[in-house]
C-alpha cells in the first residue's frame, strides 16, 4: 500500500476546507500563514490560495500549517476536521515509517560491529544472518545452528581412545562451515558497506533537510520582520492620518461654532430691533386706544343724552297720540257699501237709533280704515272723530251696556282708538282672553293697555302690563308667552356699542 500523500488530491481537499470558513475565519487562517507574503495574499479568491499555500509551504509541511492554523481559528467541527484528518493520519504514519527505517540501519550497524569479533571456536556457536530486502521492505533470516560437538568428541574420546569416526566426519564438516563462515562474513562485510553508503545518503538527506528547515526559519523570520515593519509604517500612517483628521475635525468644530455665535449675535440685534419696533408701535397704538376711548366716552355722553331725548319724545308722542286719539272710536264688523255715500249721516243714525244717545252729536269726520285688499271678506272698521271728548265716552258707555247691536243681522262693535303701541298690546292679550273665554273667566283691556280679570269668586285683579300679566295668569293654568319688554337705557346704549 503506498503512502505517498498525492498533491493533486489535497489541493482539492483543501480548497473544500477554505469553503467551510467564513469571512472573519478565512481572514485568521491568512494572518496565522507566516511564510506566504502579504501581497500574495491580497486580492486572491478562495480558489486560488490552495495554490499559493502548496508552492510556499510543501504538501506535507502545508498539511500540518492548515491543521494548526484550525486549532487556533477555532474549527474543530466535523465539517473542516473530516476533510483535514485523513491526510494528517497519513502525514504521520509516513514519518513514522522514517523512524523505523532510522532505527533499523542502527541495529544493523550495530551487529556488524559485533560480528567483527574473532571467532575462537565454533561449538556453543549460534550465527544468525538477517538480510533486509531494502527495496521491497521485507525481511529474510537466515540461522545455522552449530552442533556442540565438544561434549561429543570427549565422550566419543573416552570410549574409543583415539577420534572416533563421528569425530572425523565432524573434523570434516567444521572445515566446510569454516568455509562457509568465511563466505558469509564476506556477504555480511559487503552488507555493511552497502549499509554504511545508506546511512550516510540518509546522514546527507537530514544534513539538507536541516539546512532547508533553517533557511526556512530565516526566510520566515524575515517575512515576519518585514509584517512587522509593514505593521509598524501603517500603524504610524493610520496614527497621522487620525491625528489630521482630529485636526480637521477641531477646526471644523471651531469653524461652525464661530458661525453659530455669529447666528446668534444677529438673531439677538434682529430681536432687540423687533422689540424697540414692537414697542413703538405699541406705544403708537396704546395713545390711539386712549384717544379712541375718550372720543367713545364723549360719543357714549352723546348717545346717552340722545336716548333720554328720543325717550321723552316718545313719551310726549305717545302722549299727543293718545290725546288726539282720545274723540276717536272705531266700528267694526259693519258690513261695507251699507253706510252709501253719506258716511257721517249713517253713523250719527246708528247711534242715535241703536243706542238712545240723546243731545247734540258733534261728529268732525267719520270713514272707512285702510283700503279693501283682494281676497278679504271682512269688512273695514269705520273710524268716527266727534268734536268733543264726553260725547265720545258717552257713546262708548252705551254700546258697552247694550252689548248687542246689529245692522243687517251683522253684530257690530265699540272701541276707543288706541295707539299703535297699545294695538300691539291688544294683540298680544288676545288669545289669552281667548283662553279665558273657555274657562268662564271674564276679562277686558282697560285704559293704558292694562288687562282685568274678573274671577268666579267675585275678586277682581288687574295687570298693568303683558310681563306681570303673563306671571299672574300661571294660577289660571294659562301660559302666555312673555313678550320681549322694552330696553332700558343702558341696554340701549350696549347694543348701539355692538352695532358699531
């Protein structure tokens, strides 16, 4: 069986090898080959380092550089390790084998010293004669015994007196194993020879290995000197280059915050400036507020002074109105066109007939209120002004006392001539007499707009206005909508300000 590790085959296990590491660990297992130059490790691929590692270590010294180059990494898995053993198992039976064959030229070495001895005899002889077949590894062992004829030749002596015929066929055969001792110690010194060329070859062969190992040793020594002076320079350049770049850094940094004080000086005078402008300005719009407030508190004095007036004049209007109104009376529900074309004719006949007023009737003017309008079957109201004011009541106090007055079957009806304000008043008290009206609960609208009510106990109460009316007629169980009663002064005043 040959143990000779094929090239061929561990370039290929290796290059398995280096596909199983990673990156981090194919870079260690680089750092951790001393003999291969840093050039000729950078830039190549994983395909072809097999190569490279082959040419600067060997086969058999790259086996063992991969196995420890392994142990350090670490990759002791099965992966990488059932690859790698196979050829470390032969790396070391091959060496082994180197060993035997060392040992084996030293005991024949030292056999032939021994043989070198004479010989004083050849009883209690025993020659043993080992050949090496060196080229096929096997050995031969030759052994001729050599009969102790002594003890023998003394017992044949004694018995014949003389050599006995066994002693003289010994005599004979000690002469051909002389002979043949002869020939063999010939052998055995060429042998020897032989031996001695080979273990000087062998003696030679180590002498080169030994100086090849030192070379290599120095040439390793000096591929580290140079890492290591390599290693020194890039430290020293990375060293300067970290220092220019903390240099440029600082600068930089000094740059920018020169900048950001700049930023702020000027963020500082563009605010004192906003504020020296606010203030102007503020000062500018706080004299025009007071100025605004002295003319709207001469404006308000005015507004004030001009409500007071429009209230008394309303009142003296109201007043006046009421005074004119005061010989005026309305008719309602008479029927249209039955009056003909004397007017004042009719209504002093009506009177004077329905309701037995005596005396002289004085009446200024009498007519019909507003226009017909489209679509509307009601008859207008007739509106009678009488000269003087007791003929007025006079008539009035009739009609109410006789309650039922008809012309042409038609009901008609007396009332004073109130002012607008008061008609708005009447309007608003109509349904609730209304409601009354249901319940049995007289009531009539008195003189100032003012609402009486008379109740089924006898009790009469009167309310002056429709708010106080609307909170008296919740004991009646009547719920009037409370009108909006007029604004006061101040009122007045706050909404004129919200208008402006």
């Amino acid at each position: 069986m040959s143990t000779r590790i094929s090239e061929r085959e561990w370039k290929t296990a290796l290059t398995s090898i280096l596909e199983e590491l990673d990156e981090s660990e194919y870079n260690k297992m680089l750092l951790s080959l001393h003999k291969i130059p840093k050039r000729a490790k950078t830039g190549r691929s994983k395909e072809e380092m097999p190569q490279i590692i082959i040419q600067h270590y060997g086969v058999n010294d790259s086996i063992f550089a991969i196995k420890e180059a392994m142990e350090r990494i670490p990759r002791r898995d099965s992966a990488v390790q059932d690859l790698l053993c196979p050829f470390v198992d032969k790396l070391n039976k091959v060496l082994e084998n180197s060993a035997d064959v060392s040992t084996e030229l030293e005991t024949e070495a030292q056999t032939l010293i021994e043989h070198q001895r004479p010989v004083c005899s050849i009883a209690n002889t025993q020659m043993c004669v080992e050949k090496k077949d060196m080229s096929e590894g096997t050995l031969v062992k030759v052994q001729s015994d050599v009969v102790q004829t002594r003890r023998h030749n003394r017992t044949d002596k004694s018995k014949w007196g003389r050599d006995s015929p066994g002693m003289q066929n010994q005599k004979i055969n000690g002469c051909q194993q002389a002979s043949i001792y002869s020939a063999e110690k010939k052998e055995i010194s060429k042998q020897k020879e032989e031996k001695k060329q080979k273990r000087e070859q062998e003696t030679d062969k180590l002498k080169n290995i030994i100086r090849e190992l030192k070379e290599e040793r120095e040439r390793e020594t000096d591929e580290l000197k140079n890492i290591i002076r390599e290693l020194k320079e890039e430290r020293e350049r990375e060293t300067d280059e970290l220092k220019n770049i903390i240099r440029e850094l600082k600068e930089e940094r000094e740059r920018e915050t020169d900048e950001l004080k700049n930023i702020i000086r000027e963020l500082k005078e563009e605010r004192d400036k906003c504020v020296s402008e606010l203030t102007k300005r503020i000062d500018a719009a706080e004299s025009r507020i007071a100025e605004q407030e002295e003319r709207e508190i001469a404006v308000t004095k005015m507004l004030h002074h001009t409500l007071c007036q429009k209230t008394q004049l309303e009142e003296r209007c109201e007043n006046l109105e009421k005074h004119y109104r005061a010989n005026n009376l309305r008719i309602h529900s008479v029927p249209e066109k039955c009056e003909g074309n004397n007017i004042v004719g009719f209504v002093e006949t009506l009177i004077r007939e329905n309701l037995d007023v005596k005396g002289e009737i004085h009446i200024e003017r009498a007519h019909r209120v507003n226009r017909q309008k489209k679509n509307d079957i009601r008859p207008r109201s007739i509106m009678v002004r009488f000269q003087n004011y007791s003929v007025t009541e006079r008539v009035l106090q009739a009609a109410w006392a006789k309650k039922d007055i008809r012309v042409n079957d038609s009901r008609i009806y007396f009332n004073s001539d109130f002012t607008t304000k008061v008609f708005k008043v009447h309007a608003q008290y109509r349904k609730v007499r209304k409601q009354l009206k249901d319940k049995n609960i007289k009531s009539r609208i008195i003189s100032r707009a003012r609402l009486r009510i008379f109740e089924k106990n006898g009790n009469i109460k009167v309310f002056d206005n429709p708010q106080a009316a609307a909170e008296g007629l919740r004991e009646f169980g009547i719920n009037m909508e409370i009108p909006a009663g007029e604004l006061d002064l101040e009122s007045q005043l706050q909404a004129a300000s919200s208008r402006k």
